[in-house]
C-alpha cells in the first residue's frame, strides 16, 4: 500500500510552499515521525515528516518546485499491518 507525503498547513495564511531538499532518497527506508523533507514558507524553513514507515519509493516534487498545501510531495510504500 502506497500512502502520499503532503505539506501540511503550516499556519494562518500559508497556502503554498517551495521546496528545498529532499533529507531522503528514493529507494530509502523511512520510519513514521522521521523528517523527510525541507520546505520553505514565506515565514519559515520547516521539515516534513514521514507519516508512515516504509519505503519512499516516489518522489513528485523536486527542489525549487512551488508546492501548495495538502498536495502530495511523494509516496511511500508500507505494509497494511
């Protein structure tokens, strides 16, 4: 099963974000709660976390590509258990 990496809103009147680097490639094992990816707002440089553990087998949105919220950054692969 395949479970999407968003942007999460960062806050009151963040809508869209760029992003900056990727802390994980694909082909990579990644665990749950483990920062993934770098994003700036106009207010701030934040990471992403991992949502579950897996392998992040697809990665959507490359360095200096605008993001807007709850869209999809990348995909990892996990287990349903």
């Amino acid at each position: 099963m395949r479970t999407s990496v968003n942007l999460p809103k960062g806050g009151m009147g963040i809508d869209e974000a760029t992003v900056v680097a990727w802390l994980r490639s694909e082909g990579d094992r990644v665990e749950a709660g483990e920062p993934i990816v770098e994003v700036e707002t106009a207010k701030a440089t934040q990471e992403v976390e991992a949502p579950v553990s897996g392998i992040l087998v697809l990665i959507k949105a490359q360095p200096g590509d605008e993001v807007m919220v709850n869209s999809s950054l990348g995909e990892i692969e996990h287990d349903d258990g």
